[in-house]
C-alpha cells in the first residue's frame, strides 16, 4: 500500500466508535478466524442439509465458509444451508446481537448497539427465538405443578387488524389468551400458549411430557380433574378460594404461580407482545430459567438456539 494510501487508512480509523475499534483490532490479530456461530454450525453438520446423505467432499469456499458437494444429490452447501441463519447478512453482528439478547434489550436498544435497521434487529430476533420450543423440558417429574396464566389478545405490528373497534383501556372483557406452564420441582419447565383451554388441547400438550408415578398439583379447574381421573395420575387439588395454599406441607402450586410472575415482570420491558409470538417471547425466558443455575453468555444463547436446536431439526 502507497504510503498516502496509508495515511488516509490512518485518518479513517481515528473516526470509528469504540465498537468498531475493537472489532478491527480482533480481525487484524486473526483475519482467518471465525464466527462462534459458525463454528456451533459447522460442528453440528452430520450430512447433506438436502437429502441427508453422509457422503460429500469439499467444494472450495464463499465468503470465507467451506462449501461441500453432496455425493447423493450433487447439490452444494455450508453450515448454514437449512439453518435459521441461511440467508442473513452482517454475520459479524450477529455474536453482539446475541449479547442484546441476553441481555434482554428491547429491539430499538439492540438495533441501535448493533447499528442495524429496526426492520432487521425484528427479523433476527424471530429467527433466533423460531427453534426455541424445540428447547423444551422432555419429562416433568416427581411432583409437578401445573396452571395457567393470562395474557391479553394482541396484534401488535400487524398492518390488518381484525378487530373492527379499538379495545377500550382498562376493559376486563378484551379477549385474551393463556399460557399454560407446568414445572416440577427439578426446575423442568414445559409450557404452552392456547386460545381454547380444553381438556384435548391439554392432554395433547402436557400428557405425552408427564412421567410416571408423578403428583400432580393444581387449582380445582375442572380439565386437570378430569385428566387426573382418566389417566390415573395422582392428584392434589388446591382450591385457592377457599384460602387453601398448602397441603401436608410439601403439595403447592406457589412455584409455578411465582414462575408466572417473574414471566410477567420480564414481559414488562416489550411494552406488550404479539400474541403470534408469544410463545416465542415466552421460549426465551425459559431459557434463562433452565440456565439460570450456569453463568449466561452469548455463546450459551448460541449454542443452545442455533447449534442443539439445529441438531434436533436435523434428526427430524
């Protein structure tokens, strides 16, 4: 490079924000390295994203990621083929818009740390949190506790609203919808949001997750009733009205009732979520829940979202 080149490289670093400093700094110590989200990615390759056949072989590079050819279907691809990522750009942003996540920074704050547009700070975060069901408890165990919460009815962003009046503030009546939470005492956590609390919608979300030999604590809502005795778990109702908090001093429903609230107090900061993706927002906070015994990084939120989640799709 010419010397007057040089200079003017020089004049142009002195301008940027500390961010940026730091990010030039790491790539001038290891230009060749990688992102750790495409290491996660290209670890959890086990064959063709197209055909699933184990048999490919190296088919040069793009943008610095190595490229394979599939031997099966002769179709080409890399770590991130089939992953939420595919498609995305500035995958140098995408390790700082984790930590916004972590974090948990509304939109506007993680678009503005990240100096991307509002429009892609909302299309990363739902590709992100779009494989967190999949991160789920497998099995409740021992004794488990299960209620419900509500949530009003939201169309928050949608540019076609269906309802044909505003809802008044403060009206009891607007439509809402639940989430239903169960958690045991292990800290196993298993949740569902549902417009229609019905005691099939029930069974098909919670029974297949229900070890045996469990007790099963609730309020006296008639579909656990109902559960309990086709199934044969057994039951432990908790009729709150009536004052009724704790039985035979271990049998309570106070764990996923604080569960509930510390959901809610976390929500507070989105000012309301769509109800569209609810459950989304609500598979996020499960995360730091199952996590919260372990210390929180960006390279956990990576490795459970987009490396083990990507593996279970890959599996399916």
């Amino acid at each position: 490079m010419l010397v007057l080149d040089f200079n003017k490289l020089k004049q142009t670093v002195s301008v940027l924000s500390p961010r940026q400093k730091n990010e030039l700094e790491k790539h001038l110590l290891n230009p060749e390295s990688k992102s750790e989200v495409l290491k996660l990615l290209e670890k959890a390759l086990s064959g063709c994203p197209h055909c699933q056949h184990n048999d490919s072989y190296k088919w040069g590079s793009s943008k610095g990621r190595q490229r394979y050819h599939c031997k099966s279907c002769s179709k080409t691809y890399n770590a991130l083929t089939g992953s939420q990522l595919s498609g995305l750009h500035k995958p140098e942003r995408w390790e700082q818009y984790c930590q916004a996540m972590v974090d948990s920074k509304t939109l506007r704050v993680a678009a503005k740390e990240c100096d991307i547009n509002l429009t892609t700070a909302f299309a990363w975060r739902h590709k992100f949190l779009k494989l967190a069901d999949l991160l789920m408890s497998k099995q409740l165990e021992g004794i488990v506790e299960i209620d419900e919460t509500w949530f009003k009815y939201s169309e928050k962003g949608s540019r076609h609203l269906s309802a044909e009046k505003p809802r008044k503030r403060g009206n009891d009546k607007a439509s809402q919808v639940k989430a239903v939470i169960g958690v045991d005492r292990s800290g196993h956590v298993v949740d569902q949001v549902v417009v229609s609390f019905t005691l099939s919608q029930l069974k098909a979300d919670f029974l297949p997750k229900l070890a045996d030999d469990l007790v099963l604590c609730t309020d006296g809502h008639i579909n656990y009733e109902y559960l309990a005795k086709q199934e044969k778990i057994n039951h432990v109702v908790l009729n709150q009205s009536l004052g009724e908090r704790v039985k035979d001093k271990v049998f309570h429903i106070q764990t996923v009732n604080s569960y509930h609230m510390r959901l809610k107090q976390w929500l507070r900061r989105f000012h309301g979520v769509a109800t569209k993706n609810l459950h989304k927002y609500i598979g996020w906070f499960r995360w730091f829940e199952l996590n919260k015994q372990v210390e929180i990084s960006p390279a956990g939120f990576m490795k459970d979202m987009l490396y083990i989640a990507f593996q279970q799709t890959s599996r399916t």
